[in-house]
C-alpha cells in the first residue's frame, strides 16, 4: 500500500540491471507496485534508464489521482499537465517515443507494464462502442479496454517496424493474474479468479514472438512460473542465470519447443491467520495441491451473470480450511472439477511434505499494517512521493 514503508528487497538483481550489465539501454512505462518509500526503490534506481508512470497497485486513468492524490512520474518529477488524457494513450506515445529515439547499435529493453484492464473501469467510448451486444455496461467497457490494449500493442509493434527494429525484437506478452469477476474479467471455464491460488487466478495467457524462436506457432505445453521471465530473458540475450533466485531459465525449451526444466512450483504460501488470497499450493508434475483457505473466490463464474461474493471472510471461516487439502489432476482436469484428495492420500501425503519442505525456511511477510504517518502526500505538494523511510 501507498503508505507501507517497504519495498521489495534491494539486495535482489532485478532483471533491468542484469541487462544494464550486458550492455542494454532499459525503459519502463506503466504501472510500478513494487515500493516507493525510498527513491533508492524506485524504477530509475533499480535499473531503467528511464520511467513514465505511477508507482501505486492503480490509479484513475485520466486524472492519474490514486488513493486521493496524484500518482503520475516521468523519470523522479510529478506529471501534472496532463489531467484528462487517457494514460494508455500517454504510454503508447512514451514507448514510441523511445523507439523512435533508439541508438539500434545499443541493445534495447522496453518494460511496457500496462494497467489495464485493471479496474477502475474507464476507457473512451468508441471503444466500449465497439461490444453493443455485451449485456452489462461493466463488461462492455472491460472489453474496450481490452481492445484499448489490443489497439496500443499495434501502435508499438509498427513503430518498431517503421524503426527498422522489428526482425531483430522479441516480444513477451504475458499477464500477472486472472481477472476478477468483480470487476467484470472473467476466467471460465477455469475455476476461481484473482485472489485465489485456482487456475482462474494464477493460469494466464501468454506468448512470444520474434527473435530467436527456432519453432513459432505451437503451444508451448511445459510448465512455467513467472519468477523464470529474468533468467528466461537474460539467457535470450546471452547471459547467464542467477544461481541465488527461485527462477530457472526457459529460453532454448522456448526457442526450440522442446520440454521446459520446471517439474515444480508453489502457487503460494501465507502463513497469515488470514491469508485472503490463498494460504498454500503446489504443483508438483500432473499435481496440484492446495491446502487450506484457498481464496476469495472458489467458484466458476460465467461472463455476465450475478453472483453474491463474500469478499471479507471472517478469520473463523478461513481457519476452518486448516487442514482441508484438495488435489487435482491439471493435466486431466484443468478446470478442478474433481477433487482427488480422498481417492490418492499418497499423494496428498508426498506433496504437502514437499510445500511444508519447500516454505520451511520463508521469511515472513514484511508487511506493516498501520499506515506510516510520513507518507502522507501533503507534505510532498498533494503528490504521492519517495523521501520518507
């Protein structure tokens, strides 16, 4: 949260420096969310050469105000001229800006972290035009910014081209979570959605494209954890891994389609008495087990219907999931329709000594629950700013 004096932890390499280190020039625009209390946790002094965006979990796209004040940055200043102009437009013309200013003897890293469709819900209206037959005004203007999205990757992707930089790019696009039926996404026929560890929350749409690729236009079946995109990249170009982080490289199983390294992942641990967003998962093979409160939202939700969500469990409704486990069959059964817990407890038994195993040795979570009074924009000209921890 805005006002929490953390950060992610500044010992950890993050992908942008390694890729200083092999001699890239490294951008960023979008959407930040990883600390800002120190400026030393901030995009410019974690890597990039240069940032445009906010630095909060969202903010409203045409005025740029997130949690009651302004959240806006181009490099460290406060942007303050460009109330009522849609960021995803701003982000585009940012990133083919720099495109276009790009010295092509130099390696290029562009960061493109865009928010939407992360609520709140706004885009212009010959967008949300574009579904008159969607039945809720909701999911008429998620989709328009879908299309939005769809419409600015376009932009970005000809401006490579017209750059003469497009044949020698790759291109990753990939989500960071399921969408949230709250907020109109929709994940069916997967089960749950954000804040859950059920496919609906952590399975997400991805691709590459470009560079590299040996074999193109076939699913990419291995397993895959989004803590291996660093080690992924920098292998992609020419570097090597970090032997101290949880990622693997994919790149030649990407490059090649040939089976991936990963056999295992943990969807999440929480050892919070109240871990709204799921206490525990792990996948091991074919296997998945979840054990616990597995999240806010443990159905299948249709687009557009209505459903009742309860989304503040009380403590006693999630302690009653303590030593609940479910197992599933991914492979077989992605949409966890078929619990096997009961039928296979061998299993059950092997993969919660795994996770136990695996989250024996986590830290706690570094997460301050009173807001740090120095946070406060006010003393920053009403602008959510760095300086204060």
């Amino acid at each position: 949260m805005p006002w929490q004096p953390v950060c992610s932890p500044q010992k950890m390499k993050f992908l942008p420096q390694r890729l200083q280190d092999l001699g890239y020039a490294t951008h960023m625009v979008g959407k930040w969310h990883l600390g800002m209390c120190n400026w030393d946790c901030t995009p410019t002094y974690r890597g990039f050469d240069s940032f445009f965006g906010f630095y909060h979990a969202k903010a409203d796209y045409y005025s740029h105000i997130s949690y009651k004040y302004l959240d806006y940055r181009d490099n460290e200043k406060p942007v303050k001229n460009l109330n009522g102009t849609y960021s995803t437009f701003t982000f585009t013309s940012r990133a083919q800006d720099i495109i276009k200013k790009h010295n092509s003897s130099q390696p290029l890293f562009l960061y493109m972290a865009f928010p939407i469709p992360h609520e709140p819900l706004q885009v212009p209206q010959q967008y949300e035009d574009l579904y008159p037959n969607t039945m809720s005004k909701g999911r008429r203007q998620y989709s328009g910014m879908v299309s939005a999205l769809d419409e600015a990757i376009g932009n970005i992707t000809d401006q490579l081209r017209e750059s003469g930089m497009y044949d020698d790019t790759l291109i990753v696009f990939t989500s960071d979570n399921g969408g949230s039926p709250m907020d109109h996404g929709n994940n069916y026929p997967l089960r749950g959605a954000k804040f859950t560890v059920y496919e609906g929350g952590t399975r997400v749409v991805s691709f590459v494209h470009g560079a590299g690729l040996q074999k193109t236009g076939e699913a990419y079946e291995s397993m895959m954890h989004a803590v291996d995109w660093s080690d992924t990249l920098v292998a992609a170009a020419g570097g090597e891994p970090d032997m101290r982080d949880d990622g693997v490289s994919q790149w030649t199983a990407i490059a090649q389609n040939s089976p991936g390294p990963r056999t295992e992942l943990v969807y999440n641990f929480d050892p919070d008495s109240a871990p709204e967003q799921g206490h525990a998962a792990i996948r091991v093979g074919d296997y998945k087990l979840i054990h616990g409160y597995p999240g806010l939202f443990p159905d299948w939700y249709k687009v557009d219907q209505q459903y009742e969500f309860n989304t503040e469990p009380s403590v006693l409704e999630m302690l009653e999931h303590t030593e609940r486990y479910q197992l599933f069959n991914i492979k077989d059964d992605p949409t966890e329709q078929n619990d096997l817990a009961q039928s296979k407890p061998d299993i059950v038994k092997k993969l919660s000594q795994r996770l136990q195993m695996l989250t024996k040795n986590a830290l706690p979570p570094n997460y301050p629950l009173v807001p740090d009074p120095k946070s406060d924009p006010t003393h920053f000209d009403n602008v959510w700013s760095p300086g204060w921890c």
